[in-house]
C-alpha cells in the first residue's frame, strides 16, 4: 500500500511537471508567432521589396556571392563604388548575413519540396531573413533569460517581450537586409552558451572544472566567431564577456569552470575572428579589445594558483600571497612589452565609433560619422519611444536580479548597466538596451507569476494530495539548484583555514592556527544562523493562508496587466507597420481617395539600367549610391561606405 501510494505522488509530481512545462512550450510558441506576425507588415502591404539603403548593398553582395562563389566573394574588387577608387569588398564586409543567406538558399531546394513547398528567390529569401531571425532572437533571449533567472516563467515572459519591442523590431522587419537583423540572434545565443557554461554540477566539488563548462565554451567560441562575422558590433559582445568574468573573479567566485569556460571561449573566438576580413589581427592589437585579452592572461595566472591550492592544501591566505607573488613580474612585464610595442605603432587607435561614445558628438574624427542624427545621445523620449511600458518595469527586473546573486545572474546586472550606459551615449545603440530590457520585464513578470501563482498552487496542491512540498521561496530553490558545489564554493575558506590551522598546529604555530580556525568557526556559525533564519521564512511563506493571500494578489496582478500588455502589443505593432515601410515605394491618396502605389525611385533606377550606357557613371548624394548600383546596376561616385575616410 505504501509502495503504491509512493508510486501515485511521483506520477502525480511528474505529471504536474509536464503541465507546467508545456504551458512553457505553448509561450514560447506563441511568442515565435507574435515575433513573426509583427515583422511581415511590408511583405503583406508592399511584396519582397528590399528596404532603404544599406540593404540594398547587402543585397547585391549577396547575390555576388551566389554567383561567383566563395573565393571570387572575399577577392571581390568593386570598380562601380566611390568611382574612381572603387571598394575592395572582400575585405571590408562582414559577411555573416550574406553567408547565411546563400546558405538557406541552397538548402531550401533539398527540404522545402518535403513541406509540400516551392523554393524562395535569392530576393525572398533576403527580405524574410530579418523575420525568421527575428524568431531566433527572441528564443535566444528566452533561454538567457531563464538560465540567469533560474526559471522558465521569466524566460517565457522575456522571449515574448522580445518579440515585439520595438528596440528589436527596428532592425528586424521583413525586408531590412541589414547585418543587425541576424546580430541579435548571434549575440543572445553567445551569451547563453557563455552563462549556461557557468552552471553549477552537483557531482563536481572543490572548484574543479564542469562538463558543461568546456562543452558551452566551446559552442560560446563557436557562436562568437558567427557574431564577428555578422556585424562590427562584436566588440560589445567580446568585452562584456570579459567584463563578467573579469566580475566574478574580483567577487572571489573564481573556479575552473570560469577558467574553462572562458579560455575556450577566447581562443577558439579570438582565432576565428582573426579569419574574418575586415577584422583580421584587431583582437591583439585594438585598444577597445585589449581588456578581454588581459583578462585571459589573468586567467591563467589565477588557474595556476588554483591548481596549486588543490594539490598542496593552500590556506586563503598563502593563496592571496602566491597569486601577488605571480602577479606583480607578470604586470611589469605586461607594461614593459605594451610601451615597447606602442614605439613600434603595433597598437591600433580606437574606431572612431567607439571613440563617439566617450567624447563629444561630432568629434569623432569620422565626417559621414558624425552627420548621422543617430549617433547623438539617446534621451527620456527615445527610450520611452523603443522600450515602451518595458522602460518603466524593467528597473524593479534589474532590483529583483541584485537579490539572487549567481555566476550567471551577475552578467544581466553588469549587461544591463553597460548597455544603458552605452545606449545614453548614442541613440542607435538603443538596439543593444532591446534585449536586456526584456530580459528585466521578464524577470520581474516571471518571478511574479513564479511567486503569486505557480509556487502557491503547487503548495497547496502538494499539502491537499500530500505530495512532497516544493521549495516555497527563490532562495531555498536557489540553493537546491547549486547544490554542493555552491556550497563548497563558500565553505571553501573557513575548510581551508581549519586545514591550515590543523597543519601549523602539528609544526608549532599556534597563534596563526588559532586565528585561522576562529575565522573558520564563526564562518560557520554565521552560515547556520542564516539557514535558520530561511527556514523561518519559509515556514511562514509556505502557510495555506499565505499561499491563498498570495493566488489572490496573483489574480489581481493578472488584472492589472492584461490591459497594459495589450497596450505593449498594439503599440509595438503600429510602431512595426510604421518602420516596415521600405521608402524605395510608398502608398499616397489620389484626390478622389484611391489608395495608390508610388513606385517612382524604382521605375528611375530601372530607366537608368535600360536607357543609360554600361559604363555610365552616376552622381548623386550618397544615400543613393547603394541603390544606384544595386537596382540600376550603374557605377555610383559615392555611397554610404566608411571604410576610407579621406574621400568622404
């Protein structure tokens, strides 16, 4: 009887996970669908059409890549750009999207047939990559957001926040070819693999290094060299990873994990970069780049010592001193080679990009640069415009993401400060805040539906069957989830001052052993006092009558919202119909009322490709020239391009 009774609460548990998980299956489901459904405005109003300016360049780059192939691409010499000097193309793109693009392309004639489809035109298939991508992104975003929360409610909320704010929408519709449409993707999927490669394992103690650390720094690597390849924004993605790690090892969190996860991510990021064509050697010898790399260095350093603790029982203290033994001729030997090799002007000077965001506008240095209305700093309104209700709720995320503090929560803190900052500094850059400002709202409507709905209807459903109780607050699933690696992590010094102390007391030293083994003693007491005072607090949160206030507090949360989220979406959808028009056409009114399409730029562009000589050249202001050469096929005197800066 026993035996069955036991049998019918696992499954009761287990079947009451599935429900849970497929709610969580159903969300993100919806959430690809709302990302989808806001991003094809302009395929529905106006067909594949190829938006802007930019685009269009990217566009007839990638269709030079299906057409000549990939050596011919990367040798490319363009003599219809910036006429006479032309553009070496191979070596000044990024070409991730075009690469991607040609990708799908081809394989959509072997698996499209399957689906009962037709295959897409080159045309198509750009114009739909912003969507699909759009999708990905928001997945992505989900599943960071869940890993550094530690619960799915809030990766849920954050994907579908991220489907439709329009800090994403605005690089991401249908047909806005740009290389920040498929960046995001790169750029969230780097963090998670770099996040998720920092989970605690139950079975690893004493700070050893994780399966999971060495396999999600590689794929971390992996999807790094992708986000090199897809946009010049990856020097964003490079130093916020080394920021964090370099975080985690001044809150004395280090391990070899971080050492792992980190070294993998580095070498195997930093050589793929370095294949990329317009990158090259940049990640040994820019400036914005040169804090990843010392901290790789120190990395080492730090892993050393670890290892040397680890074999001969090192104290906190002989720990302390060994590393600023090694550190200190290491530094000096760092400074030396640095001054030797800026005599040599190894070093290169900081891209007049980034130089924007810490001196004033219009200094820059970069001409084309600082004409740009979006590269001024951002304010209250162009948050407000983007982030829409996320702007307001997003804070109490950050508040509640500074109460539970882990290796992986700690980088949506340090990526949410850096980001605003960057953002405040200039207006296009708004596109980084996108991500980690859903994040934030959907940490703060996760952990609320965590802590108002789920979590009490589990108790009081557990209590009723009497099930095994599920832990009633963050902190206590918090600790479950470290297990005794966390737990070890933090016992780490007072086990190692007791050592210590056991050790000097067999060799005579008795002061340093007393001290040590004091300091261990009331770190201890100080653990017990505080696992008292949570089972204090758990004891009155996990009441039936709590668990009732909270459903009820829950319901009328639920309530509040629901009128606000549909404010979000339908804003963020009017906003979307606004950014999909593609500018190249557009609809008027006749004076009667009839709706009409205006199709005057393409129609010039197609009379200068059917009317005009081969060789003709065109002058034109350079928004233009990317149109110029792209839809009429004609060579351009100037375009949008930056990469000599002498001719603008």
């Amino acid at each position: 009887h026993t035996l069955a009774m036991g049998g019918a609460a696992a499954a009761l548990v287990l079947g009451s996970k599935l429900v849970l998980w497929s709610v969580y299956a159903v969300g993100i489901y919806f959430a690809c669908k709302f990302a989808y459904e806001i991003r094809i405005y302009a395929i529905v109003n106006y067909g594949y059409v190829i938006h802007e300016f930019d685009p269009w360049f990217n566009f007839r780059a990638t269709k030079y890549l299906a057409e000549h192939g990939w050596h011919a691409f990367f040798h490319w010499f363009d003599y219809k750009a910036w006429y006479p000097l032309g553009r070496p193309v191979g070596t000044t793109i990024y070409p991730g999207m075009q690469i991607t693009s040609v990708a799908i392309w081809r394989a959509m004639p072997h698996y499209m047939p399957l689906l009962g489809l037709q295959p897409m035109s080159l045309n198509d298939v750009c114009c739909m990559v912003p969507a699909w991508f759009g999708i990905t992104a928001s997945v992505s975003l989900g599943a960071l957001t869940a890993e550094c929360s530690g619960t799915w409610s809030a990766g849920v909320a954050a994907a579908a926040i991220m489907a439709v704010i329009p800090a994403h929408t605005m690089r991401s519709v249908a047909g806005g070819y740009d290389n920040e449409s498929i960046a995001l993707t790169a750029m969230c999927t780097t963090f998670y693999f770099w996040t998720r490669a920092l989970r605690p394992d139950p079975a690893v103690a004493d700070g050893r290094a994780t399966k999971a650390s060495v396999v999600f720094g590689v794929l971390c690597g992996l999807a790094y060299v992708y986000m090199v390849a897809a946009w010049g924004g990856y020097v964003f993605v490079v130093n916020m990873i080394g920021v964090h790690a370099a975080a985690l090892c001044a809150c004395g969190r280090y391990t070899s994990k971080l050492h792992r996860a980190y070294s993998l991510f580095y070498v195997i990021g930093t050589l793929g970069a370095t294949r990329v064509p317009p990158v090259n050697w940049a990640p040994v010898r820019n400036l914005e780049q040169m804090g990843p790399l010392l901290a790789f260095v120190g990395m080492q350093l730090l892993e050393y010592v670890e290892v040397q603790r680890r074999a001969r029982k090192l104290s906190v203290l002989q720990v302390q001193l060994l590393r600023a033994k090694l550190a200190l001729p290491i530094a000096f030997a760092l400074v030396g080679a640095a001054a030797l090799l800026m005599q040599f002007g190894y070093f290169g000077p900081l891209s007049a990009r980034v130089r924007g965001l810490f001196v004033k506008h219009t200094r820059t240095g970069n001409p084309l640069v600082d004409s740009v209305a979006e590269h001024q700093p951002a304010n209250e309104q162009a948050y407000s415009h983007y982030l829409h209700h996320i702007y307001h709720i997003a804070p109490y995320g950050f508040l509640l993401s500074l109460v539970r503090f882990t290796d992986a929560n700690l980088f949506i803190v340090l990526y949410a400060g850096t980001a605003y900052f960057f953002s405040n500094k200039m207006a296009r850059l708004v596109i980084l805040l996108g991500p980690v400002a859903s994040a934030l709202g959907g940490v703060l409507l996760g952990v609320a539906a965590d802590q108002l709905l789920v979590r009490p209807v589990a108790r009081l459903g557990s209590r009723i069957l009497r099930l095994p109780s599920p832990p009633a607050t963050d902190a206590a699933e918090a600790a479950a989830a470290e297990g005794p690696e966390e737990e070890e992590e933090e016992e780490r010094s007072g086990k190692d001052a007791s050592a210590s102390a056991k050790e000097r007391r067999k060799k005579g030293g008795k002061g340093g052993g007393k001290a040590e083994a004091a300091l261990g003693e009331a770190w201890s007491h100080a653990r017990a006092l505080g696992a008292l005072a949570m089972e204090g607090v758990e004891l009155v949160y996990a009441n039936p009558v709590s668990c009732l206030l909270r459903i009820a507090l829950g319901a009328y949360a639920v309530y509040w919202c629901v009128p606000r989220g549909r404010e979000f979406y339908d804003y963020s959808h009017q906003l979307a119909e606004g950014l999909s028009q593609p500018q190249i056409m557009f609809k008027a009114k006749t004076y009667n009322g009839q709706e009409v399409m205006v199709d005057d730029y393409r129609e010039a562009y197609w009379w200068l490709r059917d009317k005009t000589p081969e060789d003709a050249r065109v002058m034109a202001w350079w928004d233009y020239g990317y149109q110029i050469t792209g839809i009429a096929n004609r060579t351009s005197v100037a375009d949008g391009n930056t990469w000599n800066h002498e001719h603008i």
